[in-house]
C-alpha cells in the first residue's frame, strides 16, 4: 500500500491557502499488483506490468474498481464545499428543455426533459393539438442508464424503429413499433453497433454490425463490419449481408436517398477516407456499382435529383465541396455545384435548398443554395458562434436551427427558406444572464509559428492578475472542431470564479484537411505543442499561473491531458483526463480501435512509428520520482468505445511513481460508457466531484453564491 501525505486546503480568497485552513489527510492507495508481461518491438523490450487490468471480465480487475473507487470517493467526500457545487449545478441544470419539433406522418414530434429528468422524452402531437407521451427512456430502466440511441420512422410515418443503448455501451438493441398504437411489432434486434437505421419503404431498413466478438463483448476487437437488410415481420435470423461479406472493411454505413431510389453504401477502414457505392432500389436486378474505390478522400451522397447526385468530397479540396455526378454513368467526371471555399463546409439540406454551413475560425456562417448551385442568400444568425440544423425534408415548409456559444445558452429558431424569415421557436430557460460575461477569441502562436486560435470565457470584471482558475480544454484529433457551445457545467465553473479556456488545436477540423493532417501519425507532437502554448500564453498574459491552471479533455482529449501532463508536469496545477486513449502500444487491438490509425499509426506499422508512439504514449511515459498535477482520471466500466483499461493503466502507473503530495484518484463510473446516453443525475456528480476536486487542489473555495 502506498501512502501519501496530501495537505488539503481551502483559501477565503483566490489567494493561496494559509497554514489555519490546511489539514492532512493521508491517502492510502490500493495495492495494483505488477506482472511480468513484455512485449518486443523491432528487438525494444517494452514492460506492460498492469496487462492484467484489461480483463474487464476477471473477478481481479472488479475488486480494484471497486478499491479505487472507495479510496476516490473517500476523498472527494472531504472536500466541504462539494455538495455545494452539486446543488449549483442541479438547481442550473433543473429548467425545461425543448427541441426542435418534426413531423412525420399524422404527428409532430418533439423532445423534452422537464429540468433534472435522466433522458429526454418524446412526445407527440396531433393534427387536433392533442398531446401525448410517445416514447420515455426513463422508463427502458430504473437508474437511466440505458438511452435512446436513436428513432427512425417510414417513410409514412406508420412505423418505427429505434435503438436503444444499455449502460453506455455501443452496442444496441433495435425496437419496432407500430406507430398509432405503440404497440411492439416482431423480435427486438439485436448485437448492433456503429449503425444508423435507414428504412426502404415501409418494406424495412438497413442496418450495420459486427459478428459479436469471442472473449469480452467490451473491449475485444470487432474488425469486420456488415451492412444488412431487415425486412419487416421477419427474425433477425433471416436478415441479409448487403455488403461486406466478401470486402473486409471496419466501418460500413448504408442509408436509403429521401426518394427511396438508391441506397448509398460508404466502407472504410479507418476514421478518415471512404469508398462510396451506389445501388439502384428501382431495379430488382440492380447491382452495387462503386464511385469511389479508394480510402484517399472522405466523400459521401448528401442527396439525389433522379440520377443526379450531389457529393461531398474533400478530392481536390481540403476544405470540402459539392460536386454533381452521374449515377448511371460512374465513370464521368464529377462536377463543381458548390465550389470549395477558404472555409471548411459542412452542409445540409431542406425544404428544397442547399445550406452550406461554413467554420471561420471556429464560427459559424451559412449561405442558402438552389437545385441550380445559385446562392439565394447568406442567412444572418443571432450573433456570433456555432449554428446546427438547417435540416429537413424537401416538403417541409419551416426548418429550424439552434445558435449558441460559451455565454449564450442554446435557442432554437424557425426558418422560412422561401422568404428568409427567422423567428425564435423555443428560448433557452436556462438560469444564466448571459450579460454578465463575456467571451474572446484571441490567436496565440505555437511552438513551430503557428497561430492558433483559442475562445477564453468569464465573468465580466475578471482581473489579469494571476490568480483565476481556469480550466483549459482541448481535443485535436479525428477532424473533430470544437465550436462554442454553451455548458451548464461551465456556466456554475464560471458563476464559480473559474476561467474556461478552448483551443482550437491542430489535429481538428478548425481548417479542414490541412489542419487535421498536421495533427496525425509522426505530426500529432503538433497538438500537444498547441496545447502546452495555449497554457503558457494563458500563464504569460494574467489570466492565470500554473498554481491555478487545470487541463481537460475526453476520449482522444484524455489522450491529449495525458501527453501534455506527462511532458510538462510543471506547467499545471490539475490533470482531468477523462476516458483517454492512453496506450498508445496497444490501443488498435481493443474493440474498433485498428480503426484510429489514420490519426495515430501503430506501433506494428515501422520501428520509427513505434519509437515515435512510445514517446508519448502516456502510459508509458510517467517517471519515477516526478511531481504531477493533481489528477483525476474518469472512465466507466462499459466503456467500449476507449476501453477503461486505458485509464486503469495509467492511473496505476502514477500512483506508483508520483512524488509529491499532489493526489492520483481514478473515478470509475459503473454502468458507464464513453459518455452517450450517461443520465443526467450521474453527469451531475461527475461534474460536481471534477470541480470540487479542481477547486481543492487550486486551494481555492467557489466564489459563487
């Protein structure tokens, strides 16, 4: 057992704890048993002592989930001031939430959370206004942990099919129902994963799986994806391979154009490039005919006009486009409808128009486009910040889209395409004056001269003087931008006192192709460098210092406050590494995860790809005698998306060589998964115990009232 001395101490002021207020408090971890287990690697002997924490199944690794978590909560129970952050962020997060309506058949739908419901509910209305519950996850368990994953009606809106998740876990079961008497119609399907459900008709849909794996369902590896056909009153027994029985590929989707004439068929390998096929629908004797037949460019069909289809594709332009091509004739050359711009372009469509949707420095502008590709009008949001939907059927007479940004809470608006028209549908009832904040964007240089640009968000009077806590978020990977978003867990942060700082790092899809390129394989060194300049110019210009400063990120992110951590532990003063990618050895050989190379290489690949993944590689990358940050893994225990072994490992190893008196505390959420569907009641104390912890090793009490 390992001992550790940790003063713990709460400031009055923002000022560093004084000797009345501090107390000791001795951790004791768990005992993590080493064992001799070495892999080699182009003749390097690499030690993985705590292999055995990868067995999700064993009675073993149950009993140290259960240790850590007893000696973690033990802990954050001590911090006084935690029930108060939790009660913050309840009373917040309690005030009615609607979505976006949409009609299908004889109904129009819509989502609702009441204020601290577990999920969201689906209702229902009429053509005479009556109102009814339609679907209320809730209900699917008692503790909310299994979600509604997704919900999808024919094309008449007579029946539905929707896929539920349990315990966080990627795998679903589909449900369907008929749609007026909600009544279940046939067997549940089910071992379905990273699968839209796509309906021909009301005939029956598409959906995509793996054979379900030998060895743990959580975290053994799933590598060859099918796309199938469910036609409707049959068993899933009876479900047909439509692709990738004979074409080995890891990520299959298939999806039905809205005139139900071709399903569009895309097959990768990994998370960046695809092929694209076609298959006419209204052929009985129609075979797959491929577009693309290459993993060189993303591309995929956004819709169709009879044989006409419109591409996305970044071929030839890294910040994507839309070209026109030919579906009888593959062949022919494809052709510019909208032009690639200095911007990154993510469009949709609706009610008969194009909206191209436009990233300029991490916010959002949208044009309108016709059939012919002539710009009808350039749409004028709120303010400035992130704008998504734009969304719809051809038919439908109103779209609706929602703008928000790190102050302003989310509000979704009406949209009348012929006319131009945006009115407010639904304004946030959120409890947070916007006017008492304020947002900038500022662009900071990296390590190599590279600007990058980063949102810092606080209260309005907030002084330069060193001393704010600030949070630092990051993810830099897969192409993924991160726009601004409003939080209620950031809000209470920032109602709180606390700084909250976004990066736009490298890695991401800030700049299109270019920019997530100069972020992969032997690049990806890059995001980390953005991320530490990012810190260092938070620390240069006031807003705070390394006493202050926590680091966060989830998923590649965790990977990302794992590397950085690792590299400049003296930099920051809090670790919050959340369901990270943290052995960079052995990460492709969990559930999808072969799928992560484009971005990451693999140790296999070459002897330099292997040297240059163990040089960061966190896991293997913490060192004997060194002082961390204060650090607090979180994971869950059905994660399958980043298995939790990750974090186990790299928890295990801090808690063995960390000096100091700074804490290492794994919070392992049981029930869990990458964070989809996670109940509202447990993303409250998730969120809670993250800044009461960060706030405590800050030495610093929350400010708010």
């Amino acid at each position: 057992m390992k001992k550790i001395f940790i003063p713990m101490c709460i400031a009055a002021t923002l000022a560093s704890c004084n000797q009345e207020n501090k107390q000791t408090v001795v951790v004791t971890y768990p005992e993590t048993k080493k064992v001799d287990t070495v892999d080699t690697y182009f003749g390097t002997e690499v030690k993985d002592p705590y292999r055995w924490l990868e067995d999700d199944r064993s009675d073993e690794t149950a009993a140290w989930v259960q240790a850590q978590n007893e000696v973690t909560f033990g802990y954050l129970e001590k911090i006084p001031f935690r029930d108060q952050i939790k009660n913050k962020l309840e009373d917040r997060w309690n005030y009615e939430k609607i979505g976006a309506p949409f009609t299908e058949g004889d109904y129009t739908y819509y989502m609702k959370n009441d204020g601290l419901q577990n999920q969201y509910v689906v209702y229902r209305r009429d053509k005479d206004g009556n109102e009814e519950v339609f679907l209320d996850p809730n209900k699917f368990s008692e503790d909310g942990t299994t979600s509604l994953a997704s919900l999808q009606f024919t094309r008449d809106g007579k029946t539905a099919a929707y896929a539920i998740s349990e315990g966080g876990s990627d795998w679903r079961k589909v449900i369907i129902m008929d749609v007026a008497s909600k009544t279940i119609l046939g067997d549940t399907l089910v071992d379905i994963k990273f699968s839209g459900i796509s309906w021909k008709g009301n005939e029956g849909f598409y959906y995509s799986s793996y054979d379900k794996p030998t060895g743990s369902e959580l975290s053994a590896m799933t590598d060859q994806h099918k796309l199938y056909w469910h036609q409707l009153g049959t068993p899933q027994s009876e479900d047909k391979v439509v692709f990738g029985l004979d074409k080995k590929r890891r990520y299959i989707n298939g999806y039905v154009t809205e005139d139900d004439k071709y399903l569009v068929i895309t097959a990768a390998n990994s998370t960046y490039g695809n092929e694209l096929y076609i298959k006419d629908l209204t052929n009985p004797n129609g075979k797959i005919v491929t577009l693309v037949d290459n993993f060189d460019n993303d591309c995929y069909v956004i819709d169709n006009e009879g044989d006409k289809l419109f591409i996305v594709t970044d071929k030839d332009a890294p910040n994507s486009k839309i070209v026109t091509a030919d579906a009888t004739n593959p062949a022919a050359l494809w052709v510019d409808f909208i032009p690639e711009t200095e911007n990154v372009l993510s469009p949709s469509t609706g009610s008969g128009y194009f909206f191209a949707h436009y990233m300029k420095d991490a916010i959002s502008q949208v044009k309108q486009y016709d059939y012919q590709g002539n710009l009808v009008r350039e749409v004028e949001l709120p303010g400035v910040g992130s704008a998504g939907g734009f969304g719809g059927k051809k038919e439908d007479p109103l779209l609706y889209y929602s703008f928000t940004n790190y102050i302003t809470p989310g509000t979704t608006y009406s949209y009348e395409p012929k006319e131009g028209k945006t009115e407010v549908y639904e304004k946030s009832k959120a409890k947070f004056n916007a006017d008492d904040y304020e947002s900038e964007q500022v662009f900071y240089t990296s390590k190599d001269g590279t600007k990058v640009p980063m949102i810092i968000s606080y209260k309005k009077g907030t002084q330069r003087n060193g001393k704010n806590p600030t949070i630092l978020y990051g993810y830099g990977g897969f192409n993924a931008s991160m726009t601004p978003g409003f939080s209620v867990t950031n809000a209470v942060w920032m109602e709180n006192g606390g700084i909250y700082a976004v990066a736009n790092i490298r890695g991401g899809g800030e700049y299109g192709k270019k920019w997530h390129e100069a972020g992969i394989q032997m690049q990806k060194q890059n995001v980390f460098d953005d991320f530490i300049s990012a810190a260092e110019y938070l620390v240069d210009e006031g807003y705070t210092s390394s006493d202050y400063l926590a680091i966060k990120g989830g998923s590649n992110g965790g990977l990302l406050v794992g590397a950085c951590m690792t590299q400049r532990p003296d930099l920051f003063k809090v670790a919050l590494p959340a369901v990270g990618v943290m052995d960079m050895l052995r990460y492709h050989t969990f559930t999808a995860g072969a799928g992560w190379g484009y971005d990451y290489g693999t140790a296999e690949q070459s002897k330099e790809m292997f040297e240059y993944l163990l040089g960061y590689s966190p896991v293997h990358n913490v060192k004997e005698g060194v002082e961390y940050p204060a650090t607090l893994v979180t994971t869950g225990d059905h994660d399958d998306r980043v298995v939790p072994a990750h974090s186990f490992k790299f928890a295990s190893e801090l808690q063995e060589k960390q000096s100091g008196t700074n804490p290492v505390l794994i919070r392992i959420e049981v029930n869990a998964g990458h964070g989809a569907g996670k109940p509202l009641s447990k993303t409250i104390e998730e969120n809670a115990d993250i800044q009461a912890f960060t706030l405590y090793n800050m030495g610093v009490k929350p400010s708010g009232k």
